[in-house]
C-alpha cells in the first residue's frame, strides 16, 4: 500500500483546467489479472549491441513490459517511446493546433532526459518520443445541438462508477468505434483493424495522448443527465514487479490518482503498461510535462516497479521528510498554505501546516517534486530566493549548489506555464544512463528512465 504519509496530487482537469488538491490517498489493493498466456515472437530473442550502446524498441523487442527491458536495463542507451495522439478538439484556433502542440509536449520530455543537460551541451537525450499517429477525433460536422468545444466523441461515462474519482470513459479507448478511428490495418489481416491493446502489444503504440478543449460545459447524457467530461492529468494501469520479474498482478494506480474499475480492467487487459495523458489544447505544453511529473511520481510510490526506486528517488524529491528530519509528514504536499515554509537561510527554514509548526536548522534537502521546487514555499511557488539543493550533485558526491528560479530560466520558452521549465530541470537531474551516482548506502543507482516501459 502507498504509505499513508506521501502526499500527492490528484486533478480531475476537466475543461478548463485542473481543479487539484493535496490528497493523502491509500491505494486500493492492485488490480489481479492472470497473466498472457504466452507472448508474441519479438518478446524472444536478443537484440545485436551498436556501437552507441542497445535502443528500444528494436526489431526484436518493441513492446511495453517486454522482459527484455528489464534484462537490458542498464545496456540501454536511447528509447524510442511512440505515442498515438488523439484530437478530441472541436475549436478550430485550438484543433489547428493539435500537432504542433504535441510536437512541443514531446521536445519538452525528450528535453528533460538530457543528463544534466544544464551543464552539459553534448548531453544526449535519453528518451526520444515520437508521434505513431495523429487521430483526429473532432466533428467537421458536429450533431445537431452539439455546442461544446470538445468532439462528440469524447470518452465520457453516463453511467457512473463508484471506483473511478473521474467521469471521462477510459475504457472506449480500446473500443470498436475507437479502434476505427485509429485506422491502423492487421499487417497479417489487412482487412482488419487492430485496436489499441494489439497496438500496444505489438510495440507500435507506447503511450495515448488525449488531447482536448477545455471547455466546461458538461455533457447532456441520453437520459437527461449531465456529465463532466473530465480526465485525469496521466492515468496508468502497469505490471507489479518483484525481484525484476512481473508477478501477473497489475498496479492500477501508476499514473496521477487511481482507475476506476472498469477503466482498470481494460488497461490490464492488454497485459502490458498502458498509460493515458491529457493534453490540454488550451494550456501551453508545460502543463503536459506538469502532468507526465506527476505520473512519474505516483509510479515510483506505487507498488509497480519494486522498493530500489523509491529509495533512490525519495531524498531526491524530498519525500523523506517524517523520516529524515521527524516532520509529522512525508512532504511538502501536506501545504494547505501560501506560507507554508519560510527559508530563514540557505539551508534552514520554518514551517507551517495548520496549528502545528516547527523549524529545520539544517535542511539537507534534495531536488524537490513537481510542485515544490527546492526553493518553492507552497505549491506551485517559483521564486528567486537562493536556497542549497543536491540537483546537480545528487548521488555523485559534492557540495550543494545554489538553487533559485534562474537555475531553470533557460526552458522558460520552451515549456513557460504550469512549472514547466522546472520541470524540464528536475527531469535532467534524474539518474541517467552510465551514472556513477551512488545511494546512500553507497550502492550504484539504475538509470530512473527504463523503469516507465516496465
């Protein structure tokens, strides 16, 4: 189970926006699937090394939770996750917009992979996104009476489940009327279509990027009702691993917040990872990546990809709070305040939640999470307030360094809202590949970017 200290953030971005909070939210038990029967040939077999090291996908080896990743972790060097990006925008200023939109989602991820990539020109992305496929999904024509921004077809549930905390229907992503709309032939049965678990089992399709309006009109159901078409920031349904094996159990709450049980039986029914991000054609593309950090934060503290991770990435993101320095709370995600914390010098600060509050004469902090950067004093605050942060020597020894908003002005253009140039700054302090960064048990720490296609 999640542990009840980690406070993270879960937001239904449902038109206009995110409405978002701090939760403290326990995790449902993981979602138990039998596994695959068997796997498909590419799942066999090895793949030849390159010069510059092994890639993924390969001609071998192209799918999501392929045990070869998990094999090859360290022997890789590029992945080449493809997205398919699906147009659920009606607006014509935004709809216009749809793939360049994406293509600035991508730049700003592919962007952040670059190891230390603030410091070093020649640092290379780790991750290479690609798009698989533009869909687009919106009404030339829209139904008569439809005034909403969003196309008709956008996946909203009339029928509610009590499990899901959402009221988009992830689930029609993988059904007859969305698999026509992907259009993509059966190579051994070009008068069929695959859907979108085929997809992603054979690796042509890695993650589903929604992208639409934000309009916050709801939806009027066949029955009168209405409905809020709202999505989460990134959900995600991924195999539960232990000991670098997959156990056949699926863990339903890898992405931003949890499945409802109908979308969770149908991510896990694909038997590999599948993961869902929205993409908000109103918001700039740093809202995205916002989002993507949250996913990756909920996978780290989910029961998916084992213990190791989590102990790496816990000081990092300062979610070691109770544990190293006694605080009644795991992180900075308990602020319920604008001052929540005041920095009293670069390594030192008071603190505020409620009627409780406390000081820290030596913070020895890492580099903060999505929402608080190592200077940040509530959520989202971005600051010049110079503070020391382990960013850019975190795991390999060294002084803190100066931290403030300049150490991430350089993004600002690429990805200016919602965080996104810190982001992209946080992303490039994560453990690379070939990284000579220990724990602190002084054991060498696995590149942090492998584990998202487990």
């Amino acid at each position: 189970m999640r542990a009840s200290t980690l406070f993270l953030t879960s937001c239904v971005v449902a038109a206009v926006g995110a409405a978002c909070g701090a939760a403290d939210r326990a995790a449902p038990a993981p979602l138990r699937e039998d596994p695959p029967a068997e796997r498909p040939a590419h799942d066999a077999g090895d793949a030849p090394a390159t010069p510059a090291g092994l890639e993924w996908p390969n001609a071998e080896h192209r799918a999501n939770s392929d045990p070869w990743i998990v094999t090859h972790h360290d022997d890789l060097t590029k992945m080449r996750p493809r997205v398919l990006a699906i147009n659920l925008d009606n607006d014509p200023a935004t709809r216009s917009k749809f793939e360049s939109k994406i293509a600035e989602v991508i730049a700003g991820l592919n962007e952040g992979s670059r190891p230390h990539g603030y410091a070093d020109a020649k640092a290379a992305p780790f991750l290479a996104y690609e798009v698989f496929k533009h869909v687009d999904m919106a009404d030339d024509t829209p139904p008569p009476g439809w005034t909403h921004k969003y196309a008709s077809r956008a996946p909203a549930r009339c029928t509610r489940d009590p499990s899901a905390w959402y009221s988009a229907d992830y689930s029609a992503l993988f059904s007859p009327a969305y698999t026509a709309a992907y259009d993509v032939a059966d190579p051994d049965a070009p008068s069929e279509k695959l859907g979108l678990c085929a997809l992603i089992d054979r690796g042509m399709v890695h993650e589903v990027w929604l992208y639409m309006n934000g309009d916050s009109d709801p939806m009027t159901c066949p029955d009168g009702s209405k409905v809020d078409v709202g999505y989460a920031e990134i959900l995600e349904s991924k195999p539960i691993y232990a000991g670098g094996e997959a156990t056949g159990a699926f863990e339903h709450c890898a992405g931003n917040g949890c499945l409802g049980r109908i979308d969770a039986k149908a991510f896990a029914a694909c038997g590999r990872t599948v993961r869902v991000l929205y993409v908000n054609s109103t918001r700039g593309p740093g809202c995205a990546i916002h989002s993507a950090g949250h996913g990756y934060e909920w996978m780290v503290h989910s029961e998916a990809v084992g213990a190791d991770l989590r102990a790496w990435f816990d000081p990092f993101g300062n979610f070691d709070l109770k544990e190293r320095l006694g605080l009644p709370f795991g992180d900075w995600y308990a602020c319920a305040s604008e001052d929540c914390v005041t920095f009293t010098g670069k390594n030192s600060l008071t603190w505020k939640l409620g009627d409780r509050s406390g000081a820290i004469a030596a913070y020895d902090q890492g580099c903060g999470n999505v929402h608080f950067a190592p200077n940040a004093r509530a959520h989202y605050d971005e600051n010049d307030v110079v503070v020391d942060a382990t960013c850019e020597t975190y795991g390999i020894g060294g002084a803190p360094r100066p931290f403030s908003r300049a150490s991430y002005a350089r993004y600002e253009a690429m990805a200016p809202d919602c965080g996104g140039a810190w982001q992209i700054y946080w992303r490039q302090s994560f453990i690379g590949h070939a990284s000579a960064a220990k724990d602190a048990r002084g054991r060498p720490m696995k590149n942090w970017w492998p584990y998202l296609f487990y």
